[in-house]
C-alpha cells in the first residue's frame, strides 16, 4: 500500500512477478495495466484448455504451468519473469475451464 498506493483491500493475494515487474515499470501507476475481459469459448480456445497426461516414464509439470521459453532467453535472463512461457494449461484456464484428461495419471 505504502509502495504502490493501492489499498489493502484490493490486494487480496499474492501479486505475481510479472505484475510486480510491470509497476515498477510503471512507476506504480495502475491505470497504465490494459484490462481485458475474456468469455471462455471452445471454438477460439479462450479460456478453455485440455490437458491429457504424457509420457509415464518423463513427466513434468511443464503441461500444467508452463516453462521457461528458450528463445527469450537471448533477452531476459532465465529467472526473469519475461523469459517465461505462460503455456500451461493452469494458466491458459485461468478463470475458465481445464478438462483434465485421466487425472491423476499426469
């Protein structure tokens, strides 16, 4: 709150990293964030996401939440959040629907 100028009560959980790296970019002005409201729809893949489990003998969570993308790492070192694909199916879903095929085999 002291930091930023948002109250508390807006600040419900944890901010991620990214969040975090864009206001300090912003010099913690948030009505520089675009908002975007999504309606989950199967056809165009928003929001909906389907994850089927992989090869028993090398799992990963990779499919989940995604990895680290190796072609930004000529930008961004590997801890930065920028460096980092958003492909999982967690984060493709959020706020929507994950079908989880065969659960707890992935």
């Amino acid at each position: 709150e002291d930091r930023y100028g948002i109250p508390r009560r807006r600040l419900s959980g944890l901010m991620s990293p990214w969040a975090i790296k864009r206001l300090d970019e912003f010099g913690g002005d948030i009505s520089r964030f675009r908002v975007v409201k999504l309606h989950p729809n199967k056809l165009r893949q928003i929001c909906v996401t389907k994850t089927e489990p992989g090869d028993e003998n090398n799992q990963d969570i990779s499919s989940l939440v995604g990895k680290v993308d190796i072609r930004k790492l000529e930008t961004f070192s590997q801890n930065d959040t920028d460096a980092y694909s958003f492909s999982g199916g967690l984060n493709r879903s959020t706020q929507g629907l994950l079908e989880f095929v065969e659960m707890f085999k992935a």
